[in-house]
C-alpha cells in the first residue's frame, strides 16, 4: 500500500539504521522502533517502521518498499510484545550467563576464554541497552499522542517491558563491569606473586654473581688466584655475602 509522505520521513523510514523516533505528520504518524532481535541466540538489529493512519497500523516492508496492513493497535502491542519477550528471555540467559562467570571467578577455576566471553557480553548488553533506551523515548511519544485510541492497561503493560529491558540489560552491564575489575584484581595479583619471586630469586643470587663477576675479570692482581683452596675460598665469601640477603628475605616474608 502505497502512502504520499513527507520526503524527510520517507527517507527516515528506509534508512534501516535510523535511530527509533515517532513523527507526528498531519493526517497520519511514523513509528520507528530500532530494536535487538534475537536470531540464532545471537542478537542482530532490525529496524521496524509503523505508519499509523484512521487508528490503522501499516508495517513497512523493505523488500517490497510499501507498507502492509498490521492492522488495529492490539495488532501493534502483539507484534511489539512477541519481540520484547524475546528480548526479555536472551537478557535472562545473559544473566545467568553473568552468574556463572562469577562463580567461576570466585572459586578461581576461570579459564583463557574468560576475556573474550566477558567481552562478547558486553558488546550485546550495551547494544541492547542502547537500542532499548532510544525506542523508549520514542514509544512513550507514541502512546501519549493515541493515549485515548489504544488500550490503556495492555500498552502501558508492554511500555513497562520495554523499561524492563533497559533495566535488565544496564544493570548486567554493571555486574560484568565489577567482575572485570574483579578479574583483573586478579591478574595483577597473580603478576605480583610472579614479580616477587622474580625479585627474590634475582636478590639471592646478586651476591653470588657478584663473586663470580669479580673473580672472573681477566685482570693480574686478582686474589686467590695462586692459592690452591682459592676456589673454595671463593664459595665461603659468596656464601657470606648471601646470609644478610637471606635474612632479609626471611625477615620481610615474615612480616
């Protein structure tokens, strides 16, 4: 079915990527919702135009580029409604998603892939709750224009799923924020450990190298070098030197 619109809206309407919007034109209105679809449990974007004329609803069909009869706003609400559920439902498997993830930090059984799921979940989340945020704005234009046409209790029922949504999706953004921080709490901690032993395995063999540094300058003069227990004179000053760095050591773990 074919509709004389204005060309601005017309070309908002086939542009797939514009943002969600409601436009108020003088004998009939456009309903853009921008919203996450969920395909294959992956989630992908589609955009949906509602052209709305004599409390009739067209949807748009971008094969055909010409609207087609939905029918009534109940219509409407059924179609959104179907949508929306499955949104709700691939958010409650992101946060059980979450939940697990978060256990495994705690009991410290996490694995390589954590970093790539982790960052996965939040390229979902934040395109949902981005979508979710701008196709509120614009539904709740929707229904304040046809607050008296539509059914009050069953469209302000899907408004609050449309909320929801947002809700559901800002607030596992959070949590996969704190397990982030989490994570890397840690990783540094794990670094920390490897950069003590490091530190002490380079402190306990300092003196050692420096002996062994000095007695093996190819300069005359050296001491020891004519005495037959040199060698073993050598070891006993190495050994020395590397008492007080033991004790150091020792006194710090304690502590």
């Amino acid at each position: 079915m074919k509709f004389k619109l204005n060309e601005y809206l017309k070309h908002d309407i086939e542009n797939k990527d514009h943002p969600s919007d409601f436009e108020l034109a003088k004998d009939y209105s456009i309903l853009i919702l921008r919203l996450p679809f969920i395909k294959n449990d992956n989630v992908e974007v589609v955009s949906y135009a509602f052209l709305i004329k004599d409390n009739k609803v067209y949807l748009y069909n971008r094969k055909n580029d010409e609207f087609e009869l939905l029918g009534d706003f109940m219509k409407l609400h059924d179609f959104l409604d179907v949508r929306i559920d499955k949104i709700l439902g691939k958010l409650n498997k992101f946060h059980i998603q979450i939940a697990k993830m978060e256990d495994d930090l705690y009991e410290n059984s996490i694995d390589k892939s954590f970093a790539n799921e982790w960052l996965k979940l939040k390229k979902d989340l934040v395109l949902i709750e981005r979508l979710m945020g701008h196709s509120i704005v614009a539904f709740e234009r929707f229904l304040k224009s046809y607050k008296e046409q539509v059914d009050n209790f069953a469209f302000k029922d899907l408004e609050e799923h449309f909320h929801r949504a947002f809700r559901f999706a800002k607030n596992a953004i959070e949590k996969l924020d704190y397990l982030y921080e989490f994570f890397r709490a840690k990783q540094d901690e794990k670094m920390n450990k490897i950069m003590f032993v490091l530190t002490l395995l380079s402190g306990i063999f300092l003196p050692l190298t420096l002996v062994t540094g000095f007695f093996g300058m190819n300069t005359g003069g050296l001491p020891l070098v004519n005495d037959p227990y040199g060698t073993i004179k050598a070891v006993i000053i190495g050994v020395i030197l590397e008492i007080p760095i033991v004790v150091a050591i020792w006194k710090m773990m304690k502590n």
